[in-house]
C-alpha cells in the first residue's frame, strides 16, 4: 500500500496577519462541500512569542486522513527568503482511502488555491524519504534552496509551481513549461498564473513516479 503526503506551501507576508490568511483559506474551501472543506476549523489565537503555530485537522479530514496546519510568525525582522518560513500544510493518506482521481482533479487544485500555494504536491512518500540525502547535499553544494523556494529538485505525481518558482527553478515562465510538457503527461494546464503538472489520474507505481519524473525534468532543464 502506498503512502501518499500532499504538501501545500505558502511565502507568508508579515503584513498578512495569520488570522486573516486562515479565514480566506478556511471560507475558499466551503465551496468543496464535506468531508473536504474543513468545516468548523479552530479559530488561529494569538500566537505572540511563538515562532510557529500548527495544529492537527485530522478531525476534519475524511475518515482515515490526517493533517497538519503550521502558520509562521508575521514580522518582517523574522521572515526571509526561504522554505523555512512557509506557512505549510499536510496530509497524510493511502491509497486505499481516497478516491485518487477526485482528489487530483477537485481537491488539489482546490486547496492550491485556498492556502495561495507557491508550490503543492502529491508525495509518493518512499520516494520524497530516498531523496533527502541528496537533497541535503545539493542544498550544502549551492547554497540554494533547491527544493524549496529556489528550486525543484523532484516531479512529483502531481504538481503546482507559481510564475516565480518556474522562473526560479526552470528559467522559463509557466507558459513556456506548459509548451515543453504538453502531449508528455495526462494534463499540464494553468492554475493561478502557475503551473499544474499531473502525470497520471490513475495511480502510478513508485518506479512509474520516479522514471517520469527524471524524464520530465531533463525536459525542462534541457
């Protein structure tokens, strides 16, 4: 059985307060209806001294589903240009328990949006844990984020980058990322002036995930 994580990443902005940024997400969601629109989500208080705030929506997820919320802390002396500010979202499920094609074509691009995702996606959780050494060590090499706000160093089964992490990643505006994958997975289509990239509507195996994704990459950085 496959362990599936989807992570959702917001740049948060120290102008924004988390109240506010959980509401809008909160109120964008009602138009999926249950068991997906988080319906009776804790109110956020005031984290003041604490650098992150989470907490677990697991009760409001469908049976068998868990997640996690985690807002960092507004001020413009705290936040700076990396992963490690974001405001992230995850959850957690197998494949058994959701119904995949529903999930990628409504939720996912549902929450995309909600949460103002700068990035999203759908995690073969095997293959997202065998990358982290390398991912480490690509990160110590150029000193960059590179699978964060500075890069992407995995194709995911599915996918969400914004104009700025296409041009940051790629070097090619979202536009031109459609253009170069068209005809090579199931759908790449505009989301939110960025890009969304789903291989498969029907599940994958991890080695269909991997190989895909090492030959759409070679596309783009070719």
């Amino acid at each position: 059985m496959t362990n599936y994580k989807l992570e959702f990443r917001h740049r948060p902005k120290f102008s924004e307060p988390i109240e506010e940024r959980h509401k809008k997400f909160v109120e964008k969601l009602s138009r999926l209806g249950k068991p997906w629109d988080l319906a009776g989500a804790v109110e956020v208080p005031d984290i003041e001294g604490e650098l992150v705030f989470s907490f677990s929506l697991n009760k409001l997820l469908p049976n068998g589903i868990k997640g996690r919320i985690a807002y960092s802390f507004r001020s413009e002396k705290y936040l700076d240009d990396d992963a490690q500010f974001d405001d992230s979202l995850y959850i957690e499920f197998s494949n058994a328990k959701v119904d995949y094609s529903d999930l990628l074509k409504r939720i996912f691009p549902a929450y995309t949006d909600a949460f103002g995702a700068y990035r999203a996606a759908l995690h073969d959780w095997s293959i997202t844990r065998s990358d982290w050494p390398a991912v480490v060590a690509a990160c110590d090499a150029t000193k960059k984020d590179v699978n964060g706000r500075d890069g992407v160093f995995r194709i995911n089964a599915a996918n969400y980058f914004d104009e700025e992490l296409c041009l940051r990643a790629f070097g090619k505006s979202p536009q031109e990322i459609i253009n170069c994958l068209n005809g090579h997975v199931e759908e790449v289509s505009e989301l939110g002036g960025g890009v969304l990239i789903v291989l498969s509507y029907t599940p994958l195996s991890t080695s269909g995930i991997t190989t895909a994704g090492e030959r759409l990459r070679e596309i783009l950085v070719g």
